[in-house]
C-alpha cells in the first residue's frame, strides 16, 4: 500500500462517515504497535510527529522511521508534523517524505496566521503535500508543559482563514484540550456544526485522550474527521511497562521492546474501534 497524503484519507472518511486517528509516535516501538494495529484492523491511519517533542524524539531519526513503516504497511498511512512553528523543520519535514504538515498560528493575530499559513500551503505543495491550520486555541500545550487558556474557535474567523488560504483540514477548538482533562470536557457541538457548515473541509479534534467513544462519534458526525491522540498512547506504554517490572524479577531489553510495543498496539487498536474506521482501508 502506498504512502498516501492526508487530505486522501481524510476526504474518504468525510465521505464515508467516519474518523481516522491521527497517532503521535516517539520511537521504533510505538511506530510498530500502531501500523500493526492499523493492519490487523485494516483501518487507515496517520502517523504523525509533534514538533515539540522532537527534543526527545529527533527528526532526522524518527522521521524516516516514519516514513519507511508508512511506506511498507498494508494500509493507507499518511505521515504528518503535528504543531509545527518552525519554518525550518516543516521543510525538513517535507523533504523527508512527510505527505502532510501543520502550521500552527493559532496564536497570532488572524491576518498574521493566514499569511504564514499561506507560506507553508506554498511550501507543502511544492512536495505534493497536504496542509492543516488550526484556529482558536486548543487548550493546556502539547507536552504538557504549559496551561494554556483555550480560545473558542470563532466561526467567522474559521470561514476567513479557510476562505484565504485553502488549507485542506482545519484544528478547531470546542472545549477540547491538549494532555489530561482536568475535569469532565464541556465539547460544543453547535458550535462545531456551524463551523463545519461554513468551511465544508474534515476537521481535526486535537486533545483527544480522556473522551468517551460517545464524545468521539458525535465529533465525528458533526465534522471531525481527523482525530490527534498522544496521551493515552503514552500513557498506557507507562503503564504496561510498570505493570511488567512490577510482575517479573527479572526484564531482558527484548521483552520490555516487546512490552512496549502491545502497548502502542492495545491503545491505537481501541481508538481504531472508537473512530469506527476498521476495515475502511
């Protein structure tokens, strides 16, 4: 199965009427637990990388890790950067085979992050890549280093971004926030409606880890049709790798590497089913 782009898979899940996941991976390991996952439940996916992390996860090994197990898998898999700023590592990013990139200018002023936008679809297209903006502000941070105010996405503000720049899949903030909900999320599902409704493109829920499949499917049949998750992934490596030591005296490297990619596997295989997009590949 070919390497293919984000827009691709995610225009068929808009169609069809589901979510496809789009999984942070930060090692060999989680990389192999998701494509098997997607494999084993025939569901297309997106690997995807978060350019905050990359301080732990470097760039020029993890991507084309990224890039080769998307290349061999037996599903539709899309390689995308996750919240990238820096103009400099979407082109790395790009020159490496990602088929998808993000610019995330949700922090600036509208016209300023429509033009930086603007300059990053320019960039993409040149590689036949596809683009994501976001607009409002997603709660908390990325690596949770930060309790970031969440900005509700605006419609008005949504139809002018999409309006000058064309980006093919739009982050929206509704009550969804990036890491661990601190209390039980509030997701405005009017609001996503009207959103959709104006700019007609998949859009993407960011801060996925911590809601119920409910809240998943009604995202997906308001227009969410791209679905980020890191959280829950990582945090069930933790604690499958915790649960091991606690059980066995002793723990061979193979093992743990083994441990930790179920791990992965257990995670994306249990957002596959929640998205309903098994055997949708």
């Amino acid at each position: 199965m070919p390497l293919v782009t984000m827009k691709e898979v995610v225009a068929r899940a808009d169609h069809a009427g589901y979510g496809v996941g789009s999984f942070n991976v930060v090692s060999m390991q989680t990389i192999m637990g998701a494509i098997k996952a997607a494999e084993d439940a025939n569901s297309p996916i997106i690997l995807q990388a978060a350019e905050v992390r990359l301080k732990h996860s470097p760039l020029n090994l993890l991507g084309p890790m990224m890039v080769e197990a998307a290349r061999k898998a037996k599903v539709p898999v899309a390689v995308h950067l996750d919240h990238g700023s820096q103009l400099e590592i979407i082109k790395q990013a790009l020159a490496m085979g990602f088929t998808s990139v993000m610019y995330d200018g949700s922090h600036l002023p509208l016209e300023e992050n429509i033009k930086k936008t603007r300059e990053v679809i320019k960039l993409a297209k040149e590689y036949g890549a596809s683009t994501e903006g976001e607009i409002g502000r997603v709660g908390g941070s990325e690596d949770s280093s930060e309790d970031i105010e969440m900005v509700i996405t605006q419609v008005k503000d949504a139809s002018s971004f999409f309006q000058h720049t064309g980006v093919d899949t739009l982050a929206v903030a509704i009550g969804n926030v990036h890491g661990i909900y601190k209390s039980e999320p509030k997701l405005q599902f009017q609001r996503l409606m009207e959103i959709k409704q104006a700019v007609g493109i998949p859009l993407v829920l960011h801060g996925g880890s911590g809601l119920t499949n409910s809240d998943f499917r009604r995202c997906i049949s308001c227009g969410i049709k791209k679905i980020n998750v890191q959280t829950a992934t990582l945090t069930n490596v933790v604690r499958k790798v915790r649960s091991l030591l606690s059980e066995t005296k002793e723990v061979d490297y193979f093992t743990y590497h083994q441990c930790v990619i179920d791990a992965a596997y257990e995670s994306v295989g249990s957002h596959i089913e929640a998205f309903q997009s098994g055997n949708q590949a």
